[in-house]
C-alpha cells in the first residue's frame, strides 16, 4: 500500500485524517483505520469535509480555497443561493470516485496474503 511505502506518506494519511496516537482510545481506532485502509485500497485515503454543511465530499466536485487552508465546499452549498459566500475565490477540483472493480481470484488472494503479512508485522510490533 502506498502510504506505508515511507514514514512521510504515512505521516500524510495521519495528519490527513485527523488520527492520532497520544490516547490508547486513539491509538485502537488509528490501527483500525489504518487497517480500514490496508483491506479498502480503492478508497479514497482522504476525503474532504464540506465546511459549510460538514458533509463528506465523496463525488462531483469540491471548491477549494487555495488562500485559507483546509477550506472545502461542496457542490450543492455553492450552488445554493441561500447560503453565504465564501470571501475567495474557490477553485473547482474534480472528486475521484471510489468506486471498486471486482477483483480477479489472483488479485482477491494477493489482497488476503498482504493483509495477512501486515498483521502478522503489526503483531510482532506490538
């Protein structure tokens, strides 16, 4: 999985989602998340949060702010005329959809064989 290629993009998925390791509460669902992730690689590591409606911005696209930082805004709050405006100008980025192939019995064994490898290193770790 790429973001356990180095410490700088696990780092990344980290910071990117908010998880943390300071609290074993934390701790246990960081590990599960990280998990999540290792099992689901066709999913999005990051998915932006709308900051007007607080919804995940999971398809279409999502106006981003390139002058504050972490500002997001999902296509329905920007073409709702109720809502305010946001003072910059947003950029339209385009969401990838997260949508899973089906996967080859070779490829469904190689996923279970990985999985099965990081767990048993997570094991040892521990």
């Amino acid at each position: 999985c790429e973001f356990l290629n180095n410490r700088q993009a696990f780092l990344n998925l980290c910071q990117g989602n908010h998880y943390q390791f300071d609290q074993l509460r934390r701790a246990k669902h960081t590990s599960m998340m990280v998990l999540w992730h290792l099992h689901n690689r066709d999913a999005p590591t990051i998915v932006q949060q709308c900051a007007v409606c607080s919804r995940e911005i999971l398809t279409g696209y999502r106006y981003h702010c390139p002058t504050c930082a972490d500002y997001d805004e999902c296509q329905e709050c920007v073409s709702n005329p109720k809502r305010p405006r946001h003072q910059h100008t947003l950029k339209a980025i385009p969401v990838a959809s997260g949508q899973q192939n089906e996967l080859t019995e070779a490829q469904r064994k190689e996923r279970q064989r990985n999985i099965h490898l990081h767990m048993t290193l997570s094991l040892h770790a521990a």
